[in-house]
C-alpha cells in the first residue's frame, strides 16, 4: 500500500498537545504507524556525554502517531484528505482532497 505521509511532507496536527501546529514530515515508521515532525512533540532527554556531542539536558523531537497529522494543502495551507489518482502518462499520484491539487511532483 502506498503511504499517504511521506518524508518531506508539510503536515498540522490535527490532536493531542500540539493541536494546529505545522511542520515538516522528517522520517517515517510505518511499521509503528508513527512520524517524526520537524518542532512538533517536543520532549526533553538527559543525555550523557559522548566524544562528539557534551552531556546535558536535549530537546529533540519524538514520533507522534499518523491518525493525528493531516496534510497541508498546496493551494491553500489548510489540513486536507489525501487520496491517490492515475495520470494520463501512467503515474500514480498523491492529491489534496480539498483542492484536486497533485501532491506529487
């Protein structure tokens, strides 16, 4: 099955603590139906010093689950359903659902 987030995608969150916030889609785990998003679902880890990072308290991004995360539409910058089509040279494409815009380039 095709994915309908995939890395690089501009997403919002649409539940949970970072409710409207916007970001880029950095990886995808599809097996664990999770995504990592760029300043969304921040969290702060303790990490011991290594020889190339120091120690120290880190904030970094943790995986939030797909069902909450709508992708933003080209055309107008609002969460929109994704849904797939065949173009006429055979490819098959992501689109917003709100639009008809490709996704896909």
């Amino acid at each position: 099955m095709a994915a309908k987030i995939r890395k690089g995608d501009r997403v919002m969150v649409i539940a949970g603590r970072d409710k409207g916030r916007i970001g880029e889609v950095l990886k995808v785990m599809p097996k664990e139906n999770r995504a990592i998003v760029q300043g969304v679902n921040v969290v702060k880890r303790h990490q011991r010093p290594t020889a190339e990072q120091p120690g120290g308290i880190v904030e970094k991004e943790a995986p939030i689950h797909i069902s909450n995360l709508a992708h933003i539409d080209p055309k107008d910058n609002r969460p929109t359903r994704v849904g797939f089509k065949v173009l006429d040279d055979g490819r098959k494409v992501r689109y917003a659902k709100r639009s008809g815009e490709v996704i896909d380039v």
